[in-house]
C-alpha cells in the first residue's frame, strides 16, 4: 500500500462559481475527512487518534469533521477531547437523524479540494487514504473503499445473517450504480465541488445514501474508482437489519424505479 510521504504536494485549485454548491462553512484545506458519529463516544476516541496520526504524515493540508448525528452519549465531548495540535478537528451537529443526513452535512459545508468520509470504527485503516489520494489527482470524481474487488481481504466477516442480506443488497445495487461492487463500504472520497453537485439532488438520509450518491455521480459523467481494501467488521457496529436494513432495501428498490 502507498506510504502517505510519497504524496505529491499540490495547491488548491481555484474556487468556481456553481449555483449547486453552498457556500463553504470552513476555511480551505487540500482534504477533509468527515467522520459521522451516532453514540461513538466509546470507540471514537481511537479512530480520531489514529486518523490524526496518519494526516500529520501527509504534505497536504487536512483537517477532521465529526459530525454528531443527535448522540446521547458523549460523542461531541470526546470529538473535542481528541484535537490534535497538527490536524484540527472540528465538530458540528445534524438534526436529521441517518447516517446519510450526517455525511450530507459534513461534504455539503466543506470548501477543501478533495473531501470524503469514513465509518467511526475505521473498519478500512485509515492509510487507505494514500492510494485513494493519487487516485484523485490523476482525475478520478469518486475513489470507493471496496471489500469485493480483486485485492481485497476480509480480516474479520460479519455474522451470517449481515453477509446473507449484504448479497442480496448488492445484488440490487448493481442495477442502480453500474459497475460498482461495494456500495456500503464506509470509506468514500471525491472531488468536492463534483460531490457537491451530486449531493445536491440527493434526498436519502439512511444507509441506501451510498448508492444514490454514486448513482448521482455516474450520472454527471464522473468517474467511480474501486479500490480493494483490507476490512474489519465490527461487532459493536450500530447498524440494526431490521431498523436500518429494511430501509435501505426500500430506498434503493425506490431508486431502481426512478433509473434511466
């Protein structure tokens, strides 16, 4: 896997006028990675920790967003807590409940050139971040974490009945995002005013987010790059298959309706 060093520095690009993209919210960096967070107080301390470490060791200017999707717990604290003194990270908040809702909030008040996000359990190792990173500077509109493409490697699988419904999931969301195998791993980076624009027409807020958002970048003509990853599932995962799982069924089968 790429070492993080080996990224070329680049400059911003200049900022262009698009009616689709709100203003931004933040300062401009080369990258943000938003994290969204639903009670993660427990784990979320490690994974920013282990995000900001790696972020010190590339030449681009970064910084993390955890988006806290109404947690009860400690979430926003810890996020606080965990600023690193190299990498800022700044919180803000999302009254819609959903996982997309979050996300959306995160990329949509972005203003740095490449912006992306990543599950708060870092199920994808963070230094994934490297060869996604080159991937965008030789012009890709969307670099996506895949478990399925050739090269990647399951170190942890979920239990049975996740892998059942996964397959089933996948075998739907091939029909709506073409050549995509892996719409749901949690680890996904764009060229932001590309994203922005897709994000633009997106109305999903739950876990079916990932396959309109790619849907709406296919259908602006930009490019969808696989990269295998090596992934961990999880056991302490908030994501319930009847809660969110049937959901996200409906969503996309709603989404293959309204395709072409």
């Amino acid at each position: 896997m790429t070492q993080a060093s080996q990224l070329p520095p680049r400059a911003l690009r200049a900022q262009v006028s698009d009616p689709a993209i709100p203003r931004p919210r933040r300062s401009a960096v080369d990258l943000e990675v938003v994290i969204p967070a639903y009670n993660e107080a427990r784990r979320l301390g490690v994974s920013l920790t282990a995000t900001a470490d790696y972020l010190a060791g590339v030449p681009w200017s970064t910084r993390i967003v955890v988006v806290d999707n109404g947690s009860s717990d400690a979430t926003s604290r810890v996020a606080r807590t965990a600023a690193s003194a190299a990498v800022p990270v700044e919180v803000i908040g999302c009254s819609t409940a959903g996982k997309g809702a979050a996300v959306r909030r995160g990329m949509m008040t972005s203003s740095a050139r490449f912006v992306g996000f990543v599950d708060a359990d870092l199920a994808t190792p963070i230094d994934a971040l490297g060869p996604a990173a080159e991937l965008l500077e030789q012009g890709a509109t969307a670099v996506i974490g895949s478990r399925y493409a050739t090269g990647a490697a399951i170190v942890r699988r979920q239990p049975v009945t996740r892998r059942v419904g996964g397959a089933a999931f996948r075998a739907l969301t091939r029909r709506v995002v073409p050549g995509v195998s892996d719409t749901q791993c949690g680890f996904k980076f764009f060229e932001r005013r590309a994203v922005q624009r897709a994000l633009s027409g997106c109305a999903v807020t739950g876990f079916a987010f990932d396959v309109e958002l790619l849907r709406g970048v296919q259908a602006q003509g930009g490019t969808v790059v696989e990269l295998p990853v090596n992934w961990t599932d999880d056991a302490r995962s908030t994501f319930r298959p009847l809660r969110d799982g049937l959901p996200a069924f409906r969503a996309a089968l709603g989404l293959l309706g309204t395709n072409g």
